[in-house]
C-alpha cells in the first residue's frame, strides 16, 4: 500500500494548471533583423575578415620588427591585446557601414573562405576595387 501511495505522490496524483501571474512584466518581442540579406553576407563576412586582418597586421609589424624598421617597444605598442582588439572592431565597424555591391560581398566571402595567408588575403581582397564585367 505504501509503495502505491509515494507512487502516486511521485507521479503527482491529479495536477492543476500553473497559476498565471498576471502580474510579471512580459518579456519584451526580440528584435527584427531589418538588415537585407546582403548587408548580413557582408557583415557575417566582415567579421570573419577583422580578426584575421588582425593577424596579418601583426605578421607584418614582425616582420618589421625582424627587418630592423622598428623596435621591441614599438611592436609591443602596435600588437598589445587592447590595441590589436581596438583595431579589429575599428575594421569591422567601417566595414558593415560600407555600401558594398552583392559583386563586392562576394568577394569578401570568396577571399575570407579561400585565402588562409595573408599576402593572398590582401591580394583576393584588392579584387574589391575591380570594375564590374
């Protein structure tokens, strides 16, 4: 009998609805995304561009630190972690505020998707400027 009993209990035995609190602020509707399908291409891609932009930059700033064209101080100055962040948000800020043609887009997802290094980054990404065919 009792283990019939904490059965029921366990299940819960006849249950009523939730009270409704009338009371609570409603969560409010999440916000529409009133961007066009391009202008979320170019951003999705402007995003994944910034931080390996980001990288490229401290490649270089090695590279010249390496060739003697700066210092230690000067690359621990250009590559500090609020610098190099600052500068990626900078990138992509300026980038999702760009009118980019959907041709243009395709460039920044063809380049971000195919070119790992960056001297063929910045070579894919000069193809930004090329008149439309």
């Amino acid at each position: 009998m009792f283990a019939w009993c904490a059965g029921l209990v366990a299940c819960g035995g006849a249950q009523q609805p939730a009270a409704q609190d009338t009371t609570a602020p409603r969560a409010a509707p999440a916000a529409t995304d009133t961007r066009t399908p391009i202008e979320r291409r170019r951003d999705a891609a402007c995003e994944g561009l910034g931080p390996k932009l980001t990288a490229c930059a401290v490649e270089d700033a090695k590279a010249d630190l390496a060739a003697g064209k700066i210092t230690q101080q000067q690359l621990e100055r250009d590559i500090a972690p609020g610098v190099l962040d600052k500068n990626t948000e900078k990138f992509e800020a300026a980038c999702k505020t760009t009118g980019y043609s959907s041709r243009q887009v395709r460039v920044l997802e063809v380049c971000l998707r195919e070119e790992a290094r960056c001297a063929p980054l910045l070579d894919c990404l000069g193809h930004l400027s090329d008149a439309p065919k």
